[in-house]
C-alpha cells in the first residue's frame, strides 16, 4: 500500500481545527500504516495547539508541530520536507480552516499513479473578490518571469509524488512565503505529467484569517526579489 501523508499548516484555527481533523483523518484509511495526518501550527495566540495535542491520544496516526513564529510558507516547506524525511510515497497538503472539501480528495488519490502532481482548481471559489484579484495577479507574475500558464498557483489542495516534490522543494529558500506558486511553476516549466482539477473552496469557517491585504503586498513585494533570484537558477 502506498504511504500518505496529509499536512496542513495552522494559525489560530481553534473554531475550526477539531472538526478538520475529524474531516480529513478519515481519508488515512486503505493507506499503508506509516500513513499520517501532520499539522504544524504555527504560534497561535489562542489555544489552537491545545486542542491539537488533545485530539492525538483519539487519533493515533495525528502528528502535531509547534512552529512559533513562523509564516504559511515556512510552516508548508517544514511539512514537505518532513514528509519526504519519512518517506511518504504521496504528500496531500491542504489548510486547516475548513474551507476545502474532504469529499474531493478520493478523485485526486485515485488517479495518483498517472500524474507527478494532481492541483486543485479554485475556479468558483467563495473566499472574497480581493482574493481572487489577488490569485489572478500572482499568475500574472509567474507567466512574466517563468512563462507558465497556471489554472490556479496557490490552491490548498494538491496531491504530489514525493519522489517528484523532492526535485523541486529544495530548490526553494527554507523561509519563502509562496512555496506552492513556486512548485507549480516548477512542474510546469520542466514538463512535468500534472492535472489541474476543479475543487469547491467555502468562504471562512471560522477564526482568524493571518494573511491580509497589508500583508499580502508585503510577501508580493518580497516575492518579486525571490522570483528574480529563482529565474537564474532555472
């Protein structure tokens, strides 16, 4: 059987994380034993590692990481690289706030053997207008700097080969905040056998949303310099 690990980063997610963790535990059935669930939080301020720990003796294949201090991206790459440490033959990543839909994954895990990478597609996602402009302009950079035409660059809901993200992760800075747009770049740019599926994306479930506009200029503004450094290496 093969081995998955499913990892999400967390931010105060303490309204949300114990009915995510009942939601997507479950998808570790029919997978090998050394399958598991791996969540790093990153520093809440309310008492989302609390629960976290809570819910391991119930869930026996839940790992869980305090990363303080750390941003999404960083929290991601720590996850990657933990799971190809542990020799997970598949890595899912998606986000603890309740807005992706476990019911969607069995496709993905279906079709696993006949792609490098399966993303999902946000097309219809219901989030706000100054997210979705906010996806459409890191698109717009990626095809700028990379030439890669990408459905969706930052979607929380991806299954990759392990063997495949390992040719690209560490290509990376261990501290970059959009490690996802830049893994797709990668399987894109070097031809690598992907699928880009539609998936629902609900509005917020619940507690606090870290990245802001403020915020999201700042990693933008941030993002152009790595992207320069990054093209260089290609």
């Amino acid at each position: 059987m093969d081995t998955l690990y499913i990892v999400m980063p967390a931010y105060n997610e303490a309204e949300n994380i114990a009915d995510v963790v009942n939601q997507w535990y479950p998808k570790l059935e029919g997978k090998s034993d050394d399958s598991r669930l791996v969540i790093a939080d990153g520093g809440s301020k309310d008492n989302t590692f609390e629960i976290l720990m809570s819910l391991e003796d119930k869930y026996p294949k839940l790992e869980v990481f305090s990363k303080p201090g750390t941003d999404h991206g960083t929290k991601v790459i720590f996850l990657y690289d933990y799971a190809i440490q542990k020799n997970a033959d598949y890595i899912f990543q998606t986000d603890s706030d309740g807005q992706t839909n476990p019911d969607e994954f069995d496709a993905f895990w279906n079709d696993r053997q006949e792609f490098d990478a399966i993303f999902g597609n946000r097309s219809d996602r219901k989030d706000g207008k100054h997210r979705v402009f906010v996806e459409k302009v890191l698109r717009f950079v990626l095809w700028i700097f990379f030439k890669t035409k990408i459905p969706d660059a930052n979607a929380p809901f991806r299954l990759m080969k392990s063997s495949s993200l390992k040719k690209y992760l560490y290509k990376l800075p261990s501290d970059f905040n959009l490690p996802n747009a830049l893994l797709c770049m990668y399987f894109s740019y070097y031809k690598e056998k992907v699928s880009y599926r539609y998936v629902s994306f609900k509005p917020r479930q619940g507690g606090v949303n870290f990245i802001n506009i403020p915020r999201i200029f700042k990693i933008g503004w941030k993002a152009l310099g790595d992207f320069k450094k990054l093209k260089k290496e290609l």
